[in-house]
C-alpha cells in the first residue's frame, strides 16, 4: 500500500510533465519507501517508463539486466538494430528514443552499479553533457546508500552542475504516522512511532488489530521477526565487521553521548570512535548535535537518529539469547518498567515536531529562525541542565522554550516551575512557555501557567 509522500510524488510528476531534460537525484536510507514512491510515480506511464534496478553482481551481470530492461521498452520503432551489450549502445538508444518524446529511465539501488563499475558515475555525466542535456530524458538514479549517495551523486560530485532535482525521502513524522493508524490511540500512535521511528516499511509491519504489545512482542522478540534481524542485516550490509559498530550503537542507546564517553565505554581509542562515528553518520544511523543557540562543534553530542535502531539495542540487543529459547513474556517483564523512559525522548522529539509545524505554518507568536534542544551548564543552580524544545527569532527579540512529560499522571507545576527558571538561563526580551503532557495537567499547574502566561498543551 502506498501511504503519504504526496509532495515527492507531485514534484516528480511536475518534472515529467515540463518536457525538459531532467536528472533527479532520489536518495534516503534503505526502508524509506524509495521504490514504492518510484511504482506509483510509473503508473499510467509504463509506456514511457525504462526500469532497471542494479544487483549486488558482476559488471558484466548488470549490464546485461540494463541491456533487457531497454529491450522491454514498448515504444522501440520496429527494425531497429539489437543492442549490444555496451553501456556506450544503451544511452545511445535513450538518446535516440528521447529525441522526440518524453522517456523515463530509473536506476534503483544505484549503489550497486557503482560497486560493480567505479567509472559509471563519470560515463552517465559525460554522456548527459554531450548528448542527453537536450533530449527529453528523464533520468531517476535511486539510492540507498547515503555514503555512496552523498560521493558518486550529491555535492561536488560526477554529477554537479547536471542534476536538475534531488529528492532525500527521510522518515515520517509522528504528525504523518498518525495517519497510518486511526484505530489506535494518540499514546499508542506514539509507541508504534518510537519504535518504528517513522519508517515506512517498520510501520506497514504494525498490525491494527493488535496491542502496542503484542505488535512488539511479534517483531522484535519473535526470531522469525524481520526487525528481530534488522539492524544486524543492516550492519553487515554496510561494513565487514560489525563488532565495534555494535558496541558504540549499544552505548549511545543506553545514554552515552560524548566521544570521550562511548571510546571509554566500548574500549576504544577517541581518534578510532571518531572513525566509528563518521560512518555511522554516514549510514545515516548517528547525528552529532550541537545545542540550537551554540556554533557548531561546541558540546558536540551523537545520537541515534532512527528510534528504532535505539530500541533495539536498547531492549533487544542484549536479550538475543532468551529470545532464541522463546522467552518472551520474561523479557517484557524485565524491559517494561523501562519502556516509558525510552519514551520520554520519544515524546520529547514528538513535541518538538508540534513547534516546528506550528512554526512552519504561522501558528507560533512569531516566525522563528531556528528550532531545537539546549543544554548546558546552570551557573544558578551549578549543574548540568537541558531545554528539550528551544526556538529562536531571527532579531533576538523573542524565544520559546518548551518541555514535555510523558507521565500516567497529570503533570504538576513543578515541571512548569522548572522550565520558567531554565529559561531564564536566557536574555530574550520576550520568553514564550510551552509545556507538553501525555496525560493532562493538574489545577496548580493551569494557575502557575496563567500567571506566567505559559502555554499547556495536552497531548492528543
């Protein structure tokens, strides 16, 4: 089933439709939904359409499996001569066939071609510049290797100065996920959402019908289960040994954030974590963080950018033998009670997903210049503090500062309190409030927040 990417979905129709030579870039982690976006963009243009998807194989194999996708083409005049299996004949043949009508070649899982043919890169620009720039091609190369996506395609790469679009397919919000699930709850929602990290294909395995625990007993906790295997599959599909990677995911999950911290938790080198590090970020797994008021590289902390990812190796990944002798029920009982604590930063990003909208749309005091986290030191009360939601007007004048309390019990003005004084860590003329509660608030807290003009905000 095909669900949301409408403005993906859109672009990519208005760039078939001008007639116009156009090389888009379409990239974004595996599972992101890259091929389900590309089929739906095909239907009622299969005539039009060449697809050919590259193979973990031999140079010689993939050429041969373009040869036969051009060959499938539908529209090719009769009498025309047979390709020979030369990359040079195939883009000749497009040229050829685009001339006078519009044609749409898609290479998927591009990263493929490039481990087979490391020129490739080079011939598809080379080609493009010299004849195909005034056809009326349309060439879609689709990745889902960030790392190999980002050096053979993005930046200054083979294909600078001749790509017309680049589409990054990146993982739904939970304002995007709720649409998936209209039977659940607004809490179950934000369960299925920290645990799939709004990732398309995680998300189509959550079955309706089913509790939030009984969908995670059966994916993550079932052998059988893809995602019991997921991030393991993943790994071994990006590097050779992922022992190291394993360990420096495991610590980040459980809390660890500085360099300094995971190299000494998982028994490493800085320089040698760094390294461990840059892939991860390139795999599009880790992002290294900076607080939103700070320049870059100041108080530097890496995080688990795929929510799933951190559950699992949170919940699963030190459980993998009781699992295997079907321990189930044991396991949850033992993780349960830390559930909710996984959920809190869950809520916490959910929140800060309602500013940025909010702030998108116009529906905040002002338009604000940037939105994010905050941490840091507390001169006052001499310790280490965060603000899990900051935003910032461009001239200064302006501020919100938001938390969020993913809690059963309604939340007190302690928590209010509390934010009001971390925001005065800040000198912004004008300082706006927002407190998040999963489960309401309680009437000492309504009474603080009118008198500091605080805005509470119940989840729903």
């Amino acid at each position: 089933m095909f669900f949301g990417r409408q403005d993906e979905l859109r672009k990519l129709n208005s760039l078939y439709t001008n007639g116009k030579f156009e090389c888009v870039i379409l990239h974004g982690r595996l599972r992101m939904g890259k091929t389900s976006l590309l089929r739906e963009f095909m239907k009622g243009k299969e005539n039009n359409c060449i697809y050919f998807a590259a193979q973990d194989t031999s140079d010689s194999e993939n050429l041969d499996a373009l040869v036969r996708a051009v060959k499938l083409f539908p529209r090719i005049p009769a009498g025309e001569t047979p390709l020979k299996n030369y990359y040079e004949e195939v883009f000749e043949r497009l040229n050829k066939l685009s001339r006078t009508e519009r044609v749409v070649f898609i290479i998927d899982e591009y990263q493929s071609l490039v481990s087979a043919n490391k020129g490739i890169s080079a011939f598809i620009s080379r080609f493009i510049e010299q004849k195909l720039a005034t056809s009326q091609l349309m060439i879609i190369i689709c990745g889902s290797s960030e790392a190999v996506m980002e050096s053979e395609t993005l930046g200054y790469s083979a294909f600078y100065g001749k790509r017309t679009e680049q589409i990054h397919l990146k993982p739904f919000t939970f304002f995007e996920t709720k649409k998936f699930y209209s039977s659940f709850s607004p809490f179950d929602i934000a369960v299925i959402y920290g645990i799939t990290g709004g990732i398309p294909y995680y998300l189509n395995m959550m079955r309706p019908e089913l509790s939030v625990e009984e969908n995670i007993k059966n994916t993550f906790f079932e052998p059988s289960s893809q995602l019991f295997e997921e991030p393991s599959v993943f790994l071994r599909r990006e590097v050779r040994d992922p022992a190291f990677y394993n360990a420096v995911l495991k610590a980040i999950a459980v809390g660890s954030g500085k360099n300094s911290e995971i190299a000494t938790t998982v028994g490493l080198e800085t320089s040698a974590c760094t390294a461990y590090l840059k892939n991860l970020i390139s795999f599009g797994i880790v992002g290294k963080h900076t607080p939103v008021t700070e320049r870059a590289g100041k108080k530097t902390v890496y995080e688990i950018e795929d929510s799933m990812f951190c559950f699992w190796y949170r919940f699963v990944y030190d459980n993998i033998a009781l699992i295997h002798i079907g321990a189930i029920d044991r396991i949850w009982r033992s993780i349960a009670q830390d559930v909710p604590l996984f959920m809190d930063k869950v809520f916490k990003d959910i929140c800060r997903q309602w500013v940025e909208w909010r702030n998108e749309t116009g529906n905040l005091p002002v338009k604000y210049a940037e939105v994010g986290r905050w941490w840091g030191y507390d001169y006052v009360a001499k310790t280490d503090t965060n603000i899990p939601i900051v935003a910032y007007s461009s001239d200064d004048e302006h501020a919100v500062f938001g938390d969020a309390v993913w809690s059963d019990e309604p939340t007190g003005e302690e928590a209010l309190r509390s934010l009001e004084e971390r925001s005065r860590l800040f000198r912004y003329p004008n300082r706006h409030l927002y407190l998040f509660s999963r489960s309401g608030f309680t009437q000492e807290c309504a009474d603080l927040a009118a008198k500091y003009g605080a805005n509470l905000v119940m989840f729903e």
